[in-house]
C-alpha cells in the first residue's frame, strides 16, 4: 500500500509540474512575447522618425 501511495505521489507531483510549466510557456508566447514585439517596433519606427527628421533639415 505504501509503495502505491509514493508512487501516485511521485506521478502526480510530476504531472502537476509539468501542467504548470506548460501554463507558463503559453502565457509567455501569447502574452509576453507579442508585447515586446509591438514595443521593438515603435521603438524601431521612433528611430525612423528620428532619422528623417534631422536628414530634413540639414543645410
């Protein structure tokens, strides 16, 4: 009986490590990672400005 119980044990606390580090990648990949590629592409749009900004009024 005891081996039974530590063996359930021992699955269970895996299965249940495993649920929640692939909760954890998902929230990554469907939060995380989006937002830092929206804030990467106004950043790069804001240099763009930037650039053609000062490159219009050179004399």
């Amino acid at each position: 009986m005891k081996n039974k119980f530590s063996t359930g044990f021992l699955i269970g606390s895996l299965a249940t490590l495993g649920a929640v580090a692939a909760t954890i990648v998902t929230f990554k990949k469907a939060y995380i990672d989006p937002v830092e590629t929206k804030v990467d592409e106004i950043n790069e749009n804001r240099r763009k400005a930037i650039r053609k900004s000062r490159a219009a009024h050179q004399f």
